[in-house]
C-alpha cells in the first residue's frame, strides 16, 4: 500500500526538481541567449541576461560565411538514411535468427558483436580504397553506408532481444519456460472445449457414462487432457466408440480420478458401467 504524502512534501520536492532542471539548462539557454546579442554585449561585464538590444546579425554572419542550411540537411539526411537503411537489413536478419534459429546462431550474434571491437583505423584505408574506385568519396552515399556498417551489429542485437521475447525464446535459441507454459495451457483450454463439443453424441449412444467423468475438468489450475476411454469417445468415428464400450463390457471402468480406464475392482463405482 502506498503511503501518503502531505501537500508540503510534494510542494518542497516539485520546487528541488524544478531548480535543479533550471541549473542543468541554463547553459543552454545562456547559449541561445548570446547568439542574439551583438559582440560588444556578449563580452560585457556584468553581462546582461533578458534586457539587451536583441539582433540577427551573427546569424546573418554565419549564413555568409558557410551555407549552414546546406551542412544542416546534409546530417538530417546521412542520419535519417543511415537509419533506414540499418533497419531494412536488420529487422529481417534479427527476425530470422529469433524465430527460426540454427545452430550457429548464437556464434553469428557473437561474430556480429565482435564487429565492434575492431579499431576504426584497421578499415579505413580499405574504405577508402572501395570508396575511390566506386566514386563515393565526399558523398552522402558514402557516408550511409559507412554509418550503417557502424551500427549494423548494435541494431541487430536490439531486434533480436525484442522478437526472442516475442517467439517465447531466450537470446541462447532456447525456448522460454514461461512462454511455453501460457502457450501450453492456451492449447489444453482449446482442447477441453474441442473436447466439450464432442462429448454430446458420445453421451447420447452411451448413457451410461456419467458427463461428470467424462469431462476433462480444471486440474491445479490447468485443463488436463482427456486419457483413456475419454480419448477414444472423443475420437472421431462409432468404430472407436464401440471399441470403448467392448472394454467397459470386459469389466473396465471409468474412474472419476481421471485414470479413467481401470480394472474392475470390488470399489468401482456400478453406475459407471454400461449396465
């Protein structure tokens, strides 16, 4: 149960947080704040915060000097294309190893990781060398593709962890008990109410058996299978269950403890056999 706090707590902690939010931010917002003053106010001292003649010119300066708006869409598309394309390759890469793994898969991930571990400088004149001969130097292509080798391996690892969760499997290929588990009671509920579906006609050529017995009941929390002559009654076909009834008539009985095809006994329950 959650303990209550009084207003003067909560208002004491809304005030921390938000002073120490301001700290963190305010060399960003000195920052901001400086690219709108001129040269002369930006080294005054004392410096002034809000009321200073507010300008455009050093943007103007920058935009003269270089063309910033070029540099700016140039990173928003390597970066963006760089992402993209990491995913295209990775989203089926790590879909395959997750939910159809072999034997190898497990080295494969590790090989990909390892990947990493490599000095940048150990590549870079091969790179280069692709580069030239291909023509993708001082390009945005070039660099794509060299950002998307970068983070190709750290993308697959992170698929791969979301769908093993999905596919009911460990990182290691193996299969999650407790997936397993929810799968396997899904299955037995699936076949209980097969199974209640079933039984109708069963019980109508047999009267005799009682629903209570044959009914595969809650069992500890889970639906068990039917065993027994509740396999074969549920069986498709009247060979089966006339099969079943040639084994009550030969002294079998059902038992209500789920062992359900068992031999007579001076205990068996008379009201079971078909009489």
């Amino acid at each position: 149960m959650a303990r209550s706090v009084s207003t003067r707590r909560k208002t004491v902690t809304t005030i921390c947080a938000w002073a120490v939010g301001l700290i963190i931010f305010f060399p960003i917002l000195w920052t901001v704040l400086t690219s709108f003053k001129t040269e002369a106010e930006a080294i005054a001292s004392p410096p002034s915060f809000l009321f200073f003649d507010w300008t455009l010119e050093n943007y103007s300066t920058v935009q003269e000097r270089s063309n910033y708006f070029r540099h700016f869409w140039n990173s928003v598309v390597i970066s963006l294309g760089s992402t993209l394309l990491g995913l295209l390759i990775a989203i089926p890469a790590a879909w395959s190893m997750a939910f159809v793994p072999g034997k190898r898969t497990k080295d494969v991930l590790m090989w990909m990781l390892s990947t990493k571990m490599l000095p940048p400088v150990g590549v870079l004149i091969p790179i280069y060398l692709i580069f030239r001969d291909t023509g993708l130097l001082d390009t945005r292509t070039g660099l794509v593709v060299v950002l998307t080798l970068i983070n190709l391996p750290i993308i697959i690892w992170m698929l791969f962890t979301y769908f093993s969760r999905n596919s009911g499997r460990n990182p290691g290929g193996r299969p999650d008990g407790r997936r397993r588990a929810l799968v396997g009671n899904r299955l037995r509920a699936d076949a209980d109410g097969r199974a209640r579906h079933r039984l109708d006609p069963a019980l109508e050529h047999h009267p005799g058996l009682e629903r209570s017995v044959l009914d595969p009941e809650p069992h500890g929390g889970q639906c068990r299978a039917p065993h027994g002559i509740h396999c074969q009654l549920l069986q498709s076909g009247r060979p089966v269950l006339r099969k079943a009834e040639r084994r009550l008539d030969h002294g079998d009985c059902a038992h209500p403890d789920h062992r359900l095809v068992q031999p007579e006994t001076a205990s068996a329950r008379p009201d079971l056999r078909r009489g």
